[in-house]
C-alpha cells in the first residue's frame, strides 16, 4: 500500500515536471555567453528580434518614461536588447537575472534582477539598478511598475540631471554619436562653469562699463549639472511625486549646498519635464537654512531665487526688496518681471531721486512728497528671435507713478547677430536703443545719457605666443547721443562716427611648474582653478570719434602694470593674494562736445586688491588713484569699491559698498561646475 503511494507520487512528478519544462523558454544570454560560442552563429539583430520584451510588445523602461518626452517614446515596432546570464520564461512570468543589460537606442538599463508578472503586467527589478540615457543617470535599489494603470515606485534614488543635454539626451531619437557616452563613477575633469545668483541683488549690474560700446545683453548664466537623491519616487501617468528629495550643485561630497524639497511634482509643458516642490530649503554646509518657498527646476531655469533685497540711494532711496517672477512666453516672446517694494521710501514716506516738477531732466534731484504708487517699481526683461537678430530688451520703472514717467522709466533694447564676410568670420553687429541709460565710464564716475539710437560691428582676435597671450578688439559704430553738453548742463543731440582698436598683451613672467588642469575636493573655497603666477600686462586703446559739427576726439590709452596672484586659497590662513596696479596714460587730441564721452588726461593709477584673511572669508578693494599733480583730485581715490566675501566651493555670500554712490548690496552666488561622472550618493539620511 505504501509501496503504491510512492510509485504515484513518482510518477506524478515527472508528469508536471515534463509540462513544466516545456513551458520553460530559455532566452538571450548574457554577452559573455555569446563570446564564449553559444550564439556564434546569431547576429545582434536577429537576438534582438527573438527576445521576450520584443516578442510580446512589452517596454520594460517604461516607468522611466516620466523622465522622457512623451512625443519621442519607443512605440511598439521598436526592439530592445537584452543580455543577462539567466532568463526563464514560466506560464506566469518572465525572468531575466544575473548581469542583466536592457539597451535600447542611447537609453540602457543594468540590473541585478527583473521579472515580468503575467497574472497583473507588473515589472519588477531590485539590486544595482542603473538608467541611462546618454549623459542623464539614475540609480535605485528596486522599481515595480504596473503597465496596465501606469503606476509605480522607485526606491532609494540617486540620480544626475545634465540641464544642457536634457531634451537631447531625453528624445530617444537622439544620434549615437555623442561627445560623453559612458558615465563613470568618479567624478573627473572638474572646472568652473558658471554662477547665478540666486537670492540676493546686485544694484547697477546692467550699467555699461564702457562708454563707447552702448550694448546691452541681458542674459544670466544657468546651472548645467545637478545630482538628485529620494528616499522614494512614486510614478503615475507618466509624472512623478516625491514627499523628499535633495538636489546639489557641488559634485564633491561632503556637499556644501544642497536644496532640500518637500511635495515635490513634476509636469510636462511643450515636452520639457518641469518639478515644483511646494517648499524648498537651501542648506548651506549642513550647518545653515533659508527657506525659499515654493521652488521650480525646470530645463531651461534662469535664476532661482524669488526675494532678494539691496541698498539703492541713487534709484530707490535706500532698502528695498523685491521678487523674482517666472518666466512666460507669448507668440514666441519670452517675458520675466522682477516687481520691487522700496521699504525705505515708505518708511520715511518721501523720496530724494526725483527732480523738482517741471524742472530740467538734467538738474539735481530734491526731496519730493510721495504716494502709494511711488511704493512699488517693476523690471520687464523681454528675450526674443527676430528677423535673425537676438533681440534683449530691458526696460525699469523705480515709480509706478505716473506723474513721474519721464523720470521713472529706463530703457535698453539691443538686437544682435554674427555674420561672415569672405575670409572674415564672426563678425557681430548689434542695433541699440537706450532711453536714459547710466554708464560707469571707471575713473568718471557714472554719467547718463538721456537718449541714444545706433549700430556697431565689432570683430575679436585672440591667439597665444608661447608665454604671450594676445587679445584684440575692433570696433566700429555709428550713433545718435542726446546727453549733457560737455560745459553744461543742456541737452545736445549730435551723431557721432567712432572707430576703436583695442589690445591686450598678457607677457607670463613666472607661474607654477605644475599648475592645476581641474579642481578637485581641496578646493573647498573656490570652484575656479587658482595658479601662482606673475604676468605683466599692458593694454593699448586707439579711438577716434567724429562729431556732427565736425568736432572730433582722438584718444591713446596706455595701461601697463603687473598682476600678481600667490596662494590657491586651500590653507585657512592668507593663502590667496591677487594683486593688479594699472598705470593709466592718456594722450588726446580734441573734446566731445558730450560730457559722457569727454576723456580726461589725468594720470592715475587702477589697482586692485583680494586677499584671504581667514578661511573662506576674503576681502577686495578696488580703485583708480589720481596721480596728476595738476589736478583738484591729486592722491584721492576715485569710485572705490570694497567687499567683504565668504567663499566656498559650491557659493558664496559678498556684502559690498561703492561710497561715492551710495550704494551698498549683497550677493549670494551659486556656481556651476562642469565635470564627468556621476558621483556618490550625497545624504545618508532624510
């Protein structure tokens, strides 16, 4: 009897198990195996063709497809590639583990484990998952997703977002041929890129600095690179939810800033994947934290900080705030408002940067009454293409009054574009319109030009002689001025033909034997590449400038001086000191008939002083000297600037004044850094 029972149960058992093998499918290996001879005789092609993903029409990237443009995603007559050690194919699942590679186009995934569920059309991968999508990187300890409602989860997520490659990165169209292919862990090559300053303002950083060059550019340098973290993303037709997750631009660790995001969400608008935390904290060092409020990262961001304040005793009477909004495009014209609250004014309830009604725009401000609309101010940046021109525009209000227009209202409008011209390459033309422009013209101090219409073609030329480096600048414009009469203080209004040639000899006297190429972790106060050097600079100026009434202006500026720069700024005590002293020369022949432009003859002396005092703490002054002892300013300092800076590799904070113009500020700076690798996870903990 029980001799009957275990020859049935026997029997039972190879039963199931013949259907149960024949049910079993083994697919594609691992890469290896193909190597070794088990698949000599298949092309990648037709291995690509036989797969199981291919074979029934399942994407298994498609939970990262909420990373992706949804008009670029893989459609069903698309193949993948699979290569693992194991695959089995049961009635109920499909299995692929050991060394798993799922590649499709640009875009591969590397697991330890994935399964197919037939029963419910859930994936599921867990151990050392890594996504790829050429320089955009994601990594996680397990993701299951549920093709049929589009919902899913990915666990402890590590991540890079390339902000400059992303729509091309995430088209999964894009060519094969791209610079960066393969990421690597380490993170290599690093160098300064670029800054944003993301919650403090800088008063006056649209004045011109040059008198003879009326070009305004209103752009502001973006971030490219951030690593992500999450305990958790939640995926959902196609968005994603995280309730945290932290973002760094530093791509070292310990991370010295981070942005701290809570309820963060993502959308979609014109294809670009956009998140919005609705709160966000900037952590700096791990040691201090500001609220920011709600926060948007999105591909094509601009600035980050939405308040910000200043000291303006020139414009806005002193303390004032203001607030950053975002940007909006109408029929392919993009709009930015900057609104201002001048807190100062208010307080005091009067103004001083207004003249007398019915006064001359050229007389002197006085104390004027005020009302509510000279409480609030506004900044319009406009940014568009046309007719191949880049066109800028900026255009400010310091009152909303309207009372005050005439007064209130600055403007700045430029158009711009290269052309070619036989063997000439890159030659730039710009069309400008100024409505009451200030210019820092340095040793003159600020000047103001009421109106001003033209044209400039400009062309530059840099090369390197073993330790000279030449630069050059050529340029021609042709304009209309309306500004102060040289002895007076009427408005003229006269064309004005200028020619100007600019060089710059860099001689290297001395310099590090073995200069760095990069920065690296040491450098934990300063994202730029900081080298010991000694050049000797001198800088040659050659204009000349024809007026209506055939008046003319010629100029020779000599600049010649040494710039001295000791120190990497990696030890805590006076380990950075850049130093630059400038003997200014000038030779004219003839005056402007225009205040703004005139040149004056005095001699002097430019220099230029940082130096770290303790840690990341430096300071730096600036100034022009005079040094003509035929002058009513002999041995006084002219426009002089201090500043007082904390730096780090990944920000710095600056307080600074300019006395002569009663303006002090402050700026918080970001930076971005370029570098290759993806780095390390940044937070141990949430």
């Amino acid at each position: 009897m029980k001799i009957n029972y275990f020859i049935k149960g026997i029997i039972f058992i190879f039963i199931n198990s013949i259907f149960l093998f024949q049910d079993s499918k083994p697919y594609l290996l691992e890469n290896r195996l193909i190597e070794n001879g088990f698949y000599t005789k298949k092309k990648q092609s037709e291995l690509i063709k036989e797969n199981f993903f291919n074979k029934y029409k399942i994407n298994p990237l498609s939970i990262f497809l909420t990373f992706e443009n949804n008009e670029t995603n893989p459609n069903a007559k698309e193949k993948f590639l699979i290569l693992s050690d194991e695959q089995i194919e049961t009635q109920d699942s499909f299995i692929a583990r050991g060394n798993v590679i799922i590649k499709y186009k640009n875009a591969t995934l590397k697991t330890d484990f994935i399964k197919y569920s037939k029963l419910d059309n859930t994936i599921i991968s867990k151990g050392n998952i890594q996504y790829q999508n050429n320089n955009q990187l994601l990594k996680a300890d397990k993701f299951v997703y549920n093709l049929t409602n589009k919902k899913g989860s990915i666990k402890n997520v590590y991540g890079l977002i390339d902000v400059i490659t992303l729509s091309e990165d995430l088209n999964w169209g894009t060519p094969t041929n791209l610079k960066e292919r393969a990421i690597n862990s380490e993170i290599t090559k690093t160098k300064f890129e670029s800054d944003n300053i993301i919650g403090l303002y800088l008063e006056g950083d649209f004045l011109n600095n040059n008198s003879l060059n009326s070009e305004v550019k209103v752009s502001i340098n973006k971030l490219k690179k951030w690593r992500f973290q999450s305990p958790e993303v939640l995926v959902k037709d196609q968005l994603l939810t995280a309730e945290r997750a932290s973002f760094t631009n530093d791509p070292f660790n310990p991370a010295q800033l981070t942005l701290e995001s809570f309820n963060l969400k993502s959308k979609r608008k014109k294809g670009k994947l956009i998140l919005i935390s609705s709160w966000t904290n900037l952590n700096l060092d791990n040691k201090v934290t500001f609220p920011l409020a709600r926060r948007t990262i999105k591909e094509d961001q601009k600035r980050l900080q939405k308040w910000g304040f200043g000291f303006d005793y020139e414009e806005k009477d002193g303390f004032h705030l203001f607030r950053n909004g975002d940007e909006f495009e109408i029929y392919d014209i993009k709009y930015r408002f900057v609104n201002e609250f001048y807190l100062q004014r208010i307080f005091e309830n009067k103004t001083n940067v207004f003249r007398k009604k019915g006064s001359s725009i050229t007389s002197e401000p006085v104390e004027n009454n005020i009302d509510a609309a000279d409480y609030l101010g506004v900044k319009l940046f406009t940014n568009s293409n046309l007719f191949g021109y880049e066109f800028n525009s900026l255009t400010s209000l310091n009152s909303l009054n309207t009372s005050r227009l005439n007064e209130a209202i600055r403007y700045q409008g430029n158009l711009s574009r290269f052309y070619d011209f036989k063997n000439i390459k890159n030659i730039k033309n710009n069309l400008f319109f100024v409505y009451r422009n200030k210019i820092d013209t340095g040793f003159e101090g600020i000047k103001e030009i009421y109106s001003s219409l033209g044209t400039n073609l400009e062309k530059n030329y840099n090369f390197k002689i073993s330790n000279l480096d030449l630069n050059s600048n050529f340029r021609f414009q042709f304009a209309n001025f309306n500004s102060e009469e040289l002895n007076g203080k009427n408005l003229i209004s006269k064309n004005r033909i200028s020619a100007e040639a600019f060089f710059e000899n860099r001689y290297n006297i001395w310099s590090d034997k073995n200069p760095d190429l990069f920065i690296d972790k040491t450098y934990i106060y300063s994202p730029q590449i900081l080298n010991q050097s000694l050049d000797w600079v001198s800088k040659l100026t050659l204009t000349s400038s024809i007026y209506e009434n055939h008046n003319n202006q010629n100029i020779i500026k000599l600049e010649i001086g040494p710039e001295l720069q000791l120190g990497k700024l990696k030890k805590k005590y006076f380990d950075y000191t850049n130093f630059k002293a400038f003997v200014e020369l000038i030779e004219k022949n003839g005056d402007s008939p225009f205040k703004f432009d005139n040149i004056n003859k005095n001699e002097r002396i430019y220099f230029e002083l940082k130096q770290q005092v303790y840690g990341p703490l430096l300071l730096k002054a600036e100034a022009h000297y005079n040094i003509d002892n035929n002058s009513n300013d002999f041995k006084k300092l002219i426009n002089p600037k201090f500043t007082l800076s904390f730096n780090r590799r990944a920000y710095s904070f600056e307080i600074y004044t300019i006395p002569d113009r009663k303006i002090s500020g402050f700026n918080f700076n970001i930076f971005g850094l370029g570098y290759e690798g993806y780095g390390k996870r940044f937070k141990d903990n949430f």
